[in-house]
C-alpha cells in the first residue's frame, strides 16, 4: 500500500465528526430527555449488577461447600485405592518364593 502521509486518518476523522453532527441534528429526542434515558438504563444496569452479585454471594458457601465435600471425597478414594496398593505390595514382597522352599 501507499503511504499517503496519514490522510486516513484526517478522512476517518472527518466522517467521525460528520456522522456525530448527524446523529445530534436527527435525534428522536432532546439532549435533556436522552441524557435521562441513558441515566435510566445506566441505573437498571448497575441494580442488575448488583442484584447479579447478590446471587452470586449466596451460592459461593453452596459451591465452595460442593467443592470441599468432592475434595474429600477423592482424598478418600485416593487414600483407599493407596493403602490398597501398599497391602498388596506388601503381601507380594513378604510371600516366600516356591521355588526357594
């Protein structure tokens, strides 16, 4: 491509600002009257965030509890399926040899 001095730039601004005077001239509604619809949705946002966080807060202790008891539970089977290995090591290295008898 061709350097063309950064007059892509000045074109992209150029629209920028062409489209932004665009938007203020055929607005629906008044600067007053969009800035407290964009208030009003900002405000129904940030309550759903908080009512978001809410629930989450409420099912950490569920979830952090469902964690420790699965934890648990695998330390249980791991320990089991462990001992079972050391017993069978040990009844295997503890056997006499038939052919040494």
């Amino acid at each position: 491509m061709a350097d063309n001095g950064g007059s892509g730039l000045v074109w992209f601004l150029a629209g920028l600002g062409i489209g932004a005077a665009a938007g203020v001239l055929y607005a629906p509604r008044s600067g007053a009257e969009t800035r407290e619809a964009l208030r009003a949705r900002a405000e129904e946002g940030s309550e759903r965030a908080r009512h978001q966080a809410r629930r989450v807060r409420e099912n950490a202790g569920e979830w952090i509890d469902r964690g420790r008891d699965t934890v648990s539970e695998h330390k249980e089977n791991f320990r089991a399926a462990y001992e079972a290995g050391r017993q069978a090591y040990r009844e295997k290295t503890t056997e006499v040899p038939v052919e040494n008898l």
